[in-house]
C-alpha cells in the first residue's frame, strides 16, 4: 500500500471519526507527506518504518530550524498515524510510541487590551453604508466581531454556524466544535442585536434562503472562508488603529477569556464556553493574568527598580 493511500486512509478516519476540520487535515497530510519524502529518500516506506527512521526524521527537523512548537506538532501527527495503522491491524506495534516529544515552552497568547478590542468592534459599526453592498458587507462585519468576542468561539465554529444553530429566541447558540462536541454558549446583547440585524438581511437574499449557514458565501464550503473572515478584521485593525498583524480571530478568541477572567468569571465556566475537553488548556489564561500583574508591579513600584528580593 502507497503512503499516499495509507495517507488518505488516516485522513479519512479523522474526519468521519474526529470531525476534524480541514484546517487540521491539511496540518496532518502536510506533516505525513514530509516524513513519506523523507523515507523515500532514505529507501524506506512508511508501513514499515522502525523507531530509529522516525527518530531520525525528528532529529532532521530539527536541524532544519523549525519552531519547537512545529516540531511538536509533526510529533503529535506522527503518533495519530501510526496508533491508527496499529488499531487498523496494519503494523503490529507504533514505532512512535519511543519518541521523545520536543519540548515546548509555553508561549503566552497575544492579547488585544479591553480599549483595543472595543475600538475594533467600534470600527465595525463604523463601517459606511452608503449602498446595499456596503450595508450588508456593514451588518456582517458587526455581526461576526460582536459574536466572536460575546463568545470565544474558534474561527472554524463561527464562520461555520448553521443557520438553526441559534436556540430559540437567539440568546444562545449551539456551537459544535472538535471532536463533534457540542455545547451552548449564551450571546450577550450587543452579540443579539447584531445577529438579529444580520439575520434580517441574510433572510431576505433569495440567493441565501435555501443554504444552511449562518453566513453563506460563494466558496467552495458554501460559507464565509477563514481567510476572508481575517481579511476582515485586518481592514477594521487599520480603521481602529492597530497594526493588523495584532489581530486575528484567535486574538479575539483570547481577549474573550482573558477579559471574562479579569472580570472575575470562573476558570472552570471559561472553559465550558471556550470548548477546551481538558482545563490544564484553560489554565494559561492565569498565567497571563499572573504575568500581566507582574509587569504592573515592575512598572509602577517604587521598589520594583531596585529588583529586591
């Protein structure tokens, strides 16, 4: 068996088993493909590769520079595939199971203060509405930042919604995030208000009545794409005067947390909403709040100059 096929199989079951999204299987077939080149240059395959062929791919990895965080994600691919090629009765053991994961530290997420992300979904109802395009483009975009921050959601799970994700009077809506779980996660009113102002227009587009998603698109997935939904917030990061390579969907995803936790939310309701299945996850969210009360002791103590013990 090809490794293109034995490829596909593993992709396959990811996203009939797993719901990965295609963002995830393209990580995977990309990884999977780089170990495949690797071992045919070596004269070996991937059915049959041993632990001291993978450990030498991780090694030359490394000797390539590639980020830790890279590299432990190739890890990670490598041991999905091989415990599936295993369960599967195609190898009898995982020649990944030996491998030492690289090591990581742990990166703080970046973060929009409460005035940036403010002046960003300001930035949205700015928007001109001078004709029927620039109006719906208007509607959209206040919808999409007001959902994204009332909620945390991931960029996949918000530009994906079906249009019946909304509960019954639209003070909550039902995400499906990974792994097919579900949870319910309640929209504040100013998120309200903008899906009701979208909704009004979205409903009355002919081309639109008969499509499934909250916000239909001409792509090929029939929804607004990722990277149309990031071209957008980078025009609304420029309007409100931060550098656009500051903001991202995931950004926003972080501001959620990290606000709601500035605020006083529990740890374990953040993680509820967020869709985290371990809250070891969550928990960097009190590590930037640790760091950030750090760096205001530095900064503003009389004391801190001196770096006393």
């Amino acid at each position: 068996m090809t490794s293109e096929r034995l490829i596909g199989l593993f992709l396959d079951m990811m996203d009939a088993e797993r719901s990965a999204s295609e963002h995830t299987r393209a990580a995977y077939r990309r990884d999977l493909q780089g170990l495949a080149a690797f071992l045919a240059q070596k004269g070996g395959d991937m059915l049959a590769a041993q632990d001291t062929q993978l450990q030498a791919y991780m090694q030359h990895l490394t000797k390539k520079g590639l980020a830790a965080s890279t590299a432990a994600r190739h890890f990670s691919s490598l041991r999905h595939f091989y415990k599936f090629l295993m369960l599967e009765g195609l190898r009898a053991d995982n020649p990944a199971d030996g491998l030492e994961r690289p090591k990581t530290g742990r990166p703080l997420p970046k973060l929009l203060s409460l005035a940036e992300t403010t002046a960003l979904i300001e930035a949205a109802h700015a928007l001109p509405q001078k004709n029927d395009r620039q109006k719906a483009d208007h509607l959209r975009a206040v919808c999409l930042i007001e959902m994204l921050y009332a909620t945390g959601m991931r960029v996949s799970e918000l530009v994906g919604l079906p249009r019946q994700a909304l509960d019954g009077n639209s003070r909550a809506i039902i995400v499906r995030g990974k792994g097919g779980r579900e949870r319910l996660v309640p929209l504040s009113e100013p998120a309200q208000l903008a899906l009701a102002g979208w909704l009004v227009w979205r409903d009355a587009q002919k081309q639109w009545q008969d499509s499934r998603f909250l916000f239909p698109a001409r792509s090929r997935q029939g929804y607004l794409t990722r990277q149309r939904f990031t071209q957008i917030l980078e025009k609304l990061a420029m309007l409100a005067g931060i550098a656009p390579r500051r903001v991202s969907p995931h950004v926003l995803r972080h501001a959620f947390a990290t606000h709601l936790m500035q605020h006083g939310a529990d740890l374990r309701a953040v993680q509820q909403m967020l869709g985290h299945a371990d809250i070891s996850t969550t928990q960097i969210y009190t590590y930037v709040l640790d760091e950030r009360k750090r760096q205001l002791v530095e900064a503003g103590h009389p004391l801190a100059a001196q770096k006393l013990g």
